[in-house]
C-alpha cells in the first residue's frame, strides 16, 4: 500500500473534518496497540495507518454530541484497577497468590532489616559528629 499523502479526503458523511478523522483514529490505534485485531485488510505494520484505514473505510463506530458527553461521563466512572484485579486473579492458580504471601513475608522481613541497618548506620555518624 502507498503511504497514506496529506489532505486525506475525506468521504464518509458521519466524519465531518479532519480533526474527528485524527481523534477516532488515535483511540482505535490505541485499541489495536493493546492487541486488538483489525477491521479491514491491509498490508500495514503500523497501529496508526490502520486505524486510519479503517476510519475511511467506515469501519469504526464512534458517537458525537450529547451521546459522545455522556459516554466519556461513564467511562471516568469505569474503576479499571478493580477489573484488572479480577482478570489478574482469575487468571492465576492458587499456587502463585500462595507464593505472592510468601514472597511479601520476605519482603517484609528484609525491608525491616534494611531499616534497621539504617538507623544503625545513621545514629553512629550521629554520635561521631556529636563527639567532635
């Protein structure tokens, strides 16, 4: 395929101007960026070509106005860290999250010893510059 040249013409009734052409294309290249697979046919590597290819071909659904607000709306609402948590924990035997409590028992006890180290190296430079 040719490298896509500026101005690109735009076709399609629903994408009014260039700049929603850019925007619907940025959030659909980052969709395929974390692994999801393209609507068209292409010969393109690139996460941006496709999503651009699939914009003008008509391939992406997208809302504007009102629709568009109350979407955005929802999704600050959407808690992703809860969801990431469940597919993380469905994903993993009991085996890992018995060796995630013993691996944080470790941590534990070598972050305290680390602390006392600490104190003990810092209360003698302490004590040495009281002493001069």
């Amino acid at each position: 395929m040719d490298i896509i040249s500026l101005p690109v013409e735009i076709e399609d009734k629903n994408i009014d101007g260039r700049y929603r052409l850019i925007m619907i294309a940025s959030q659909r290249a980052r969709e395929l960026s974390f692994g999801a697979q393209p609507r068209v046919q292409t010969k393109s590597r690139k996460v941006a070509t496709i999503a651009l290819e699939e914009a003008l071909a008509g391939k992406i659904e997208f809302v504007v106005g009102e629709s568009a607000v109350k979407a955005k709306e929802e999704a600050k609402k959407f808690d992703y860290k809860r969801l990431f948590e469940e597919k993380r924990k469905a994903m993993a035997p009991e085996e890992l999250t018995e060796l995630e409590k013993d691996l944080k028992i470790y941590l534990h006890e070598k972050e305290s010893k680390d602390k006392a180290a600490l104190e003990e190296l810092f209360s003698e430079k302490q004590e040495e510059g009281a002493e001069e």
